[in-house]
C-alpha cells in the first residue's frame, strides 16, 4: 500500500456503504410504521421484529469477516460476497411492501435479513484492506459520508415517495443496492497479496485473545461500542414513532425530520476523521459521546410544542409546521443537528481503532468483532426500549432517557483506552 489515501477509489468503495445504508435508512424508517399499522403488533413486538436484522448479523457477519480473511479467489476475498449477497438483498427488499399477510412479510424480511448479513462485512472490511493505518479515520470519514448520503435518501427522498405510495420507498433502495455493488465490483481490485500469519485464528479465538489481555485496551472499545449502540440503535428505530405519538407528526415528516441527523452526519464525516488525526482518536470520540448525551437530555427534558417551535426556513429537511406551510428548522432539527455531528465524531473513529488493534491479515476477523458487540447491542437496546415505551403506558419520550444513560457507560470506558491510535508510516 501506498503511504497515501487514494481519495477516489476511497469514494468509488463507499458505494458498497451507500448501498448498506440506504437499505437500513427506509427499513429503519418504514417497516415499524407498517408493523403498527398494516399488522397491528404492540410496541414490544414492535421492537423485537426490529431487532431480528442484528440477530441476524450477529450470528453471520462476525463468521464471514474472519471467513472472507482466508478466502482466496480470482475476484479477491471480499467482492464474492457482495456479488452474492447484494443482488439477493434487492430482490427481497424490493418484495417487502407488498406483502399482504404477516408470514410473507416475514419470509421477505428473513431472506433480506440473512443476505444483508452475509455482503456487509466484507464490504467495510475492504476499506482498511487498501487504506494504510494512519489514513483509515479519513478514509472512514469517506466512507460514512456516502453512507450517510445514503440514510439521506432513504429518508429525505423516501419520506416524500411514501407519501406518493409506500411501495416506492423500498423500490428506490432495491435499485440503489445493485447500483452500488455494480460500482464496487467495476472499480475496486483487491490487493493480489496479502499478509499471512503461521497460525490464522478465527473470531472465538481473536475474541478470546481480546478478553484475556492483560491491558484490556480491545475489550474496553468492544464494551464501550456495546453502550454507545445501546443508546443510539433504539432512538433510530423508534424516532418515526416517537414524532408521530410524543410530538404529533405524521410518518412523513417524522422521517424528514430525522434526516437532519444524518445530513450532519454526513456534513461532518470527513472533517471528524481529520480532528482524530490532530486529537486522536479516543479524544474524539469521547468528545462526540459528551455532545450526544447533551442532546438526548435535551430531547428528553424539552416539552413537545417547544421541540416543534420554528428556527428558521430549511427547504428539504425542514419540516412544515401547518398544513401547507413553507418547511422549517425546528428546535428539534437543531439538537439532531448537534446529534449528528456527535455520531460522526464516534462512529468514524470507532472501526479504524479496532483494525489497529490487529495485523492486516486478520482486518476481517476484527471488523467481525465490531460488527458482534455492535450488533448484540442493537438487539438488546430496542427491545428494552420497546417494553420501556409499553410499561410506560406508551410514553416514547423515555426512550431519550435511558440512551445518555448508556452514552455514559460508553463514556466511562473509552478512558481507560490506550491502544488503536493511528499507526504512522505502517
């Protein structure tokens, strides 16, 4: 690898992330809402279905990542998957809409559930398998920013194609996954050699290895990034339920409303990976755990009809605040601003800690790690929100009490850190 972070093949790679995203931007969004109101399921119902993806990636994503690490092919040991995999994701998310009766959505959600598992590691894995060390926080910084691109129009241009026909949404997503695997498979070479070690461990071991060192740096960030998704995956599974039932807005523009949140992400994915470059990266990250936890209280503690008080104009992601009225920045839009770029500050720097924790020959296997605690923690975290909201009489206002409460813990963990800085030169 070169000592430089090739900027376009960077972007061209954050296809493959475009395509994750967009996928999970309208099923996040769309699929509670029909959940509700298409198959009339309980909010814990609600927030078990909504955890069955993670379940799903729990027990594939972490295998494949350390399966893609010793695969060898003509295509590489990463691009199989995603020819395999996203192509099958389409088709079954494209199916999900119409599906009239409770057992076929099922079938549809399991099938794009287990593909989506099966092309999502290995597709993020190959961003530090051509990105030298000290880049990979910029270079993630790039690649989030097209997967934020694509959470923006998952739910920007999905929340106005909902209107039109709910159908339409997961249309768009559909075509938008074969579209980004196509530029994935055109555009980026694998490297032809790669790092090999005498002993090539799988997950179990490297997680055991993790555990037992004495210096506990890996089991830290992997405990810390369990907390952290606790709190964040809830509120992104929930917010189109918590605009419609705590603050009166349609599913709509309970979606646009949070697009804001990944715009910023967006907006700021690039600059976050060069502030952990100056600061480093635990600095960052705590610092972005700090701004999440403020806006969560924030959101908690502010009375619905002053979240909804206008800012000023925002055409696109503003939401309109009487019936034809121009769209606005609300008080809510802002505090999900500040949340974005408190995501971006976290979540960009957060994998490129994990892979330099380890050699380039298992990058797989510790992108599987992530992807374990990540996706354990997105199971837990929604469904203890859901029975949260149901013991609550339905309150999801206290959904933006229990997440700062773990961005705490998360917090707490990220300073006894020490390793997973950039390496320089490497």
């Amino acid at each position: 690898m070169s000592a430089r972070l090739n900027y376009g093949k960077t972007f061209l790679l954050g296809f493959g992330f475009f395509g994750v995203s967009v996928i999970w931007g309208v099923y996040n969004a769309f699929v509670p809402i029909f959940l509700a109101d298409k198959f009339d399921l309980s909010p814990a119902l609600i927030g078990f279905f909504m955890t069955l993806d993670n379940i799903a990636a729990l027990f594939i994503q972490p295998p494949v990542g350390a399966w893609s690490d010793k695969l060898r092919t003509p295509l590489g040991r990463r691009i199989p998957f995603i020819l395999v995999g996203a192509p099958i994701s389409a088709v079954a998310f494209g199916l999900i809409p119409v599906a009239a009766i409770l057992p076929l959505f099922v079938a549809c959600t399991s099938t794009l559930l287990l593909s989506a598992a099966l092309w999502r590691t290995p597709v993020v894995a190959l961003m530090p398998d051509i990105t030298p060390s000290e880049f990979r926080s910029q270079a993630n910084g790039i690649i989030n920013f097209m997967g934020g691109v694509g959470t923006i129009v998952a739910l920007q241009t999905g929340g106005m194609l909902y209107k039109m026909n709910p159908n339409f949404p997961f249309w768009l997503g559909s075509g938008l996954v074969v579209l980004a695997a196509l530029v994935v498979y055109l555009f980026i070479e694998e490297p032809k050699e790669y790092e090999t070690t005498e002993s090539q461990p799988g997950m179990l071991k490297s997680l055991s290895e993790v555990v037992s060192d004495p210096e506990k740096s890996g089991l830290r960030i992997l405990l810390a990034i369990f907390f952290w998704f606790l709190g964040f995956s809830a509120v992104e599974t929930f917010f189109t339920l918590y605009a419609k039932n705590h603050l009166g807005l349609n599913e709509g523009d309970g979606a646009t409303l949070l697009s804001v949140l990944p715009l910023f992400f967006v907006l700021s994915a690039i600059p976050s990976g060069f502030v952990a470059g100056k600061l480093g990266r635990r600095t960052t990250i705590s610092t972005g755990l700090i701004i999440l936890i403020i806006m969560l209280v924030l959101l908690f503690i502010t009375p619905s009809k002053a979240l909804l008080t206008g800012i000023a104009p925002l055409p696109l992601v503003g939401i309109p605040l009487v019936e034809g009225g121009a769209r606005m920045l609300t008080l809510a839009g802002v505090l999900l601003i500040l949340g974005g770029i408190g995501w971006a500050f976290v979540n960009i720097n957060s994998l490129p800690m994990i892979v330099d924790l380890t050699s380039a020959a298992r990058i797989g296997t510790y992108t599987g790690l992530y992807y374990l605690f990540s996706t354990f923690s997105a199971i837990v975290g929604p469904n203890v929100n859901g029975w949260a909201v149901q013991l609550t009489g339905g309150n999801y206002n206290i959904i933006m009490l229990i997440a700062p409460f773990f961005m705490l813990v998360a917090l707490g963990m990220m300073m006894g850190v020490k390793r997973g800085e950039a390496v320089v030169g490497e």
